[in-house]
C-alpha cells in the first residue's frame, strides 16, 4: 500500500486516556514523570499531534509501562 493510501483510510490513534485509568495515573502526573508539559500531552492525547520524539515515546511508554503499539495503533478513518 503506498504511503498516500495509508494516510486515505486510517489515523493514528494515541490509547494513551485508556492507558491512563488502566493504571490509575493521571495527565498531569504523567507528565511530570516524562517531564513535559500537560499541554504537550493532551495534544497527543487528543489525536492532534503530527509528531512526537523518539526519546517522548520512550519515557511514556517506560512511564507507562507498555509497549508503542499499545499506544499508538492504527484505526480506520470515520
């Protein structure tokens, strides 16, 4: 599948509200164990972030304690 159809019938869907009350954590406490900013977060939370650093997704992920998929997963378009 090339990349343009990729982007045609999915998004990229950040689990990371369900990953939070699984593990009762919250926004703001996360983000002072990765060490960034609640607003940062919430715009990943949200769907609304075009990128995101490699060393981000590790601290959450470690934080978390999961692995990147089980943050991130594709969904198809609504």
């Amino acid at each position: 599948m090339a990349p343009a159809e990729i982007e045609d019938s999915t998004d990229v869907h950040c689990r990371l509200d369900e990953l939070l009350e699984e593990r009762g954590l919250t926004l703001t406490r996360l983000a002072e164990i990765v060490g960034v900013t609640v607003v940062n977060l919430s715009v990943l939370k949200n769907d609304r972030a075009r990128a995101i650093r490699f060393s981000t997704l590790q601290a959450i992920c470690q934080a978390l304690d999961c692995e990147i998929g089980e943050l991130l997963v594709l969904r198809p378009r609504e």
